[in-house]
C-alpha cells in the first residue's frame, strides 16, 4: 500500500493519501491547500476517523475542489453538529455533509485495497481505524499514537471505551499504524499498540 502524508504540520492532523484505484484521503486536516497541492489524480473519497476540527476541517474546500464523497461513522456523524472544537482553533464549525454513514466492521473497497472499519470510540463515540487486511496496515486517527500513547478522552470521551478499544487493537495484527499526529511506525507496530493499551489501563482505570 502507497500512503504519503499530506499535512500534519503543528497541530493540524495527519491526513493520509492512499493510492488506489479509488483515490483516499484518510482525515483532511485542517489546511486545504497543502492537500489539494497533493492530488495529481483526483479525489474520490474521505474517510474522517472522527468530528474534531483538526480533522475535518479542511473537508468543504477539498470537496468543493475534487468532488469527493465524505465519510464517518454514524455515532460521530451524529454528532457533528454539536462538536465544539473548533473553537479550541479560534475558528467555526465546518458545514461536512457526510454521504457515507460508516458503521462497525464494514468494507471500504477501493478498488484494489479493501480497508475494514473498526469502531474503537474512546476519544469521540464514533472514533474509527480502518485495517487492510492484507498489507496488515492500520490507520488509528486519535486513538493511538507512537510511543505508547493515545488519544485524550476529556472532550467528548470514554476512558473505560478508550481501554477497551486499545484492547482490540492490541489483538490485531498489524505490520505498520498511521496516526492522527506524529509519525507512523512501521516497526514493532504490535508491540507499539500492545505499550499503549498497557498506558491507558495504568493511567485510566
């Protein structure tokens, strides 16, 4: 699998581009242009792992400029109405018409990568990771970061479903993971998420 990180600089999000036959972008981040000055073949779709402005809020330029179907899963799609982060970036909440409303365990073919979607709320309700089953890759948004951390769960989440999440994590196996900020890891990935899950039950429960 091909991923190039498109933004991600300060405290915007990461936002992964997949080359595949349906081009992906994984979060959006929240500068628009650093992103469209990414896509040499277009734009078909947007998977946003959660609501946060960090993420998102890039999305109604992208689309605008592309034409890309947008993403989420259906607890946070819920939910995006009311998310206040934005204001955390002194800025307002993006309008994100959401077309494709994500629910547990679904495929998300693109054409020649199928990405599975796993529902590990715990930073938001409807926080995603989307898992190839074949190149074992794994996109965690803000669930789990490299170096043992994970996501923070003091604005809209869950402490005990942020455990249980990292538990499920920790049970798949996974060759690299993408995060919402910082660096990917693309070694030890298992024993990465393993440090993570055992952090967030030492520092959570």
């Amino acid at each position: 699998m091909r991923v190039k990180n498109v933004n991600g600089i300060s405290y915007d999000s990461n936002a992964y581009l997949i080359d595949a036959k349906r081009k992906t972008l994984v979060d959006a981040g929240m500068n628009a242009g650093r992103v469209l000055q990414s896509l040499t073949g277009g734009l078909d779709l947007i998977i946003l792992t959660h609501y946060h402005f960090d993420h998102i809020g890039a999305v109604p330029e992208i689309v605008r400029s592309t034409g890309a179907k947008v993403a989420m899963h259906e607890r946070d799609a819920a939910l995006l109405h009311k998310d206040t982060s934005a204001a955390m970036f002194n800025a307002k909440r993006p309008e994100v018409e959401v077309d494709i409303v994500l629910k547990d365990g679904e495929p998300v073919d693109l054409g020649d990568i199928v990405l599975r979607v796993i529902h590990t709320p715990g930073h938001t309700p409807g926080s995603i990771c989307l898992y190839d089953e074949v190149s074992k890759v794994l996109f965690t948004g803000d669930t789990v970061f490299e170096g043992g951390s994970f996501g923070r769960t003091d604005i809209g989440g869950d402490s005990a479903a942020m455990i249980r999440s990292l538990k499920s994590l920790a049970e798949l196996d996974v060759s690299a993971f993408y995060p919402g900020h910082g660096g990917a890891v693309t070694r030890n990935a298992k024993d990465a998420l393993l440090a993570s899950y055992d952090n967030a039950k030492y520092m959570l429960e």
